[in-house]
C-alpha cells in the first residue's frame, strides 16, 4: 500500500530533489572555491625588532620596545621580533605566525634563540611563537599565562603598547634565567676576533711561510731555516695585528699577512746577500717602498669597503636589524585573545 504511494511521490518530487542537491553541491563548491582563491597575507620583510603594519603604535612606542628587545639581545644572546598586523585571515594566526618565524629565521645561528610575539589587531588574537632552543625556558603553558595574565587585561583597555611591554617584559625574565650561550661581543660587520685573527694568520703561514723557510734551508742549510722560521713568523704575526687594530675588519689581517710575505722574504734576502754599493741598496730600497705604497693604497680601498659594509649592517639603528639567520621553529608557543 505504502510502497505505490512512495514510488509515485518520488516520481513528483524527484526533479526538485536532483536540482536541490545539484544547487547544494554548487553552493558548497563555491564556498570552498572563494576561500582558497583568497590571498594569504604576505610576510613583511625584516625591518626592525618591532614592526606594526596595523598603524596601532606610534614612533616613539616603537622606538621604545626596539630598545628594550636590543638590549635583551645584548644581555642573552637571544632574538626575539614583535609583528602586529591587522588580520590574519584567512589563516589561522598559529599557522600565520609558523610561517613568520620560518620565514624571518631570528636567533643566533647555531643556537636558534628567536621569539615571536605576533599580534593580530581586528581578529584580537594574539601568540608567541617559542623556537626550539627557547622552549625550555618559555614552556607553551608560561606563553598562556603571559598572553592570558599579562598582556591581554592591557588589550582589552585598549592599551596596546603597555601590554607588549608588560607581555616582553615577563618574556624576558624567563630568557634571561635560561642557560644560553653567552652573547659574542658586539663587533662590527665583517670583524675577526682575536681567535679569528690568529688562525688566519697560521692558515697563511703553512700556506707560504714553511715553503719559504724550506727553500731558504736548501739555499743557506740549517742557517737558512732557523733564520726563516724566526723572520717570517715575527714579521707576519705583527703586521697582521697591527692591520687588525687599524682597520677593525678582517680585511686588515688580509693587508697585514699579504705585507708580510715579501717584506719577510726582503728581510731574509738582504740578510743572506753580500754587501752592495750605496747606490743599489738605494734603488733596491726605493722599490720596496713604492710597493709597499701600492699594498697600502689598495688596503685603503679594502678599508672604504669594509666601512661602507659597516654603516649599512649597523644593529644599533632599527632599520639595520637583520636576522641570526638561527630560526628553527618547531611550533612551540602558545595562542590568546582577548
């Protein structure tokens, strides 16, 4: 009885089904066609410690917490960048502030001590970002406290400066309290230190001072040898020093052990020559000094070089941050909204 009276039911009605499973079909197909045609928001270039896309903070509050994370920076070792912007959608701010960090790389190289603290204005969402290395000391449930006890009461007055200087502020106290390396002295770009310094100058050494000391024992025996190995050393060690302290870069070791090599082989040549009229010492005098000249006319150039690189890098300045190059996030952190 009721299966008749279903089958001709179906029969009606069985158009208007087709076309409404049709229309839902296309309807969600639509849906899912807009969002992923929807661009995502693209990842600023690394400017600064603090970088506001959003227009929320002014110059001076920006100024203020890039100097607060400089001198984080200069007492751990560890980088730690604040980005606000004003959305994040349609990606999830976890996944935005992954892509972020991934791509931005802050913390040292080899060390991987970078933060992010990313702000998400209109979604009034906000999450710290913790690399691996930092993980320890900024565990996910202390990034939900900050964000949940310190930072967010400040956003919902609208007091966003104050809540990421509060929120860095407790950031900092754990970073510091983490066993890091100890940061490495403030150099200018392109600088050796001392360690630097003196293996380069060994690496010439072996490169050209010991083929010079064998050939001046095949010419003058044992004599030749001691005299080389007493000469060379000496002469490259400090030239290469002094170049060092000159021109604060490792282009003067370079100047200094070039100088060395024929100054050296100048000093072992006359000592091991026979005396010469007044006239040739002279002459053989006046060339040495004129190549001497054109060495330190082209340390010169080398010199202009190196500066012009160190005015560009400057960390002291905010538009002269850059990266440790270090990031290696692995999605620790936590997520808030206020």
């Amino acid at each position: 009885m009721f299966k008749p009276m279903v089958s001709r039911l179906y029969q009606q009605l069985g158009p208007w089904f087709l076309l409404l499973r049709c229309l839902t079909t296309a309807s969600l197909l639509g849906l899912v066609t807009s969002v992923l045609a929807q661009e995502l928001v693209p990842v600023p270039a690394l400017s600064s410690r603090v970088q506001d896309t959003s227009g929320t903070l002014n110059d001076a509050q920006l100024a203020a917490l890039s100097t607060k994370l400089q001198a984080l920076e200069t007492a751990s070792g560890a980088q730690v960048v604040v980005l606000v912007v004003p959305s994040t959608a349609p990606e999830d701010i976890a996944a935005y502030a992954h892509r972020v960090a991934d791509t931005w790389k802050v913390g040292r190289k080899g060390v991987g001590d970078g933060l992010l603290l990313l702000v998400a204005k209109d979604d009034r969402k906000l999450r710290i970002e913790v690399s691996r290395a930092l993980e320890g000391a900024v565990p996910d449930l202390a990034a939900k406290r900050i964000i949940s006890d310190t930072i967010a009461p400040h956003f919902k007055q609208g007091e966003f400066a104050q809540g990421i200087e509060a929120g860095l502020d407790a950031l900092a106290l754990l970073i510091k309290a983490e066993a890091l390396p100890a940061p490495a002295e403030l150099q200018p770009t392109g600088s050796l230190a001392v360690g630097d310094a003196i293996d380069e100058w060994l690496g010439v050494q072996l490169l050209f001072a010991v083929p010079v000391a064998l050939f001046f024992m095949a010419v003058r025996g044992l004599k030749g040898l001691v005299a080389a190995a007493l000469v060379m050393p000496f002469v490259g060690f400090f030239l290469s020093m002094f170049f060092w302290m000159a021109i604060g870069a490792d282009d003067g070791v370079l100047v200094g052990l070039i100088l060395s090599l024929p100054i050296s082989i100048a000093v072992l040549g006359r000592m091991f020559s026979p005396a010469q009229p007044s006239t040739a010492v002279g002459r053989n005098t006046a060339a040495a000094a004129g190549s001497v000249a054109t060495d330190l006319d082209a340390s010169d150039n080398w010199r202009s070089s190196s500066d012009e690189s160190d005015s560009v890098d400057s960390s002291d300045s905010s538009s002269g941050f850059s990266s440790g190059d270090g990031g290696s996030f692995g999605g620790g952190g936590a997520s808030g909204e206020w």
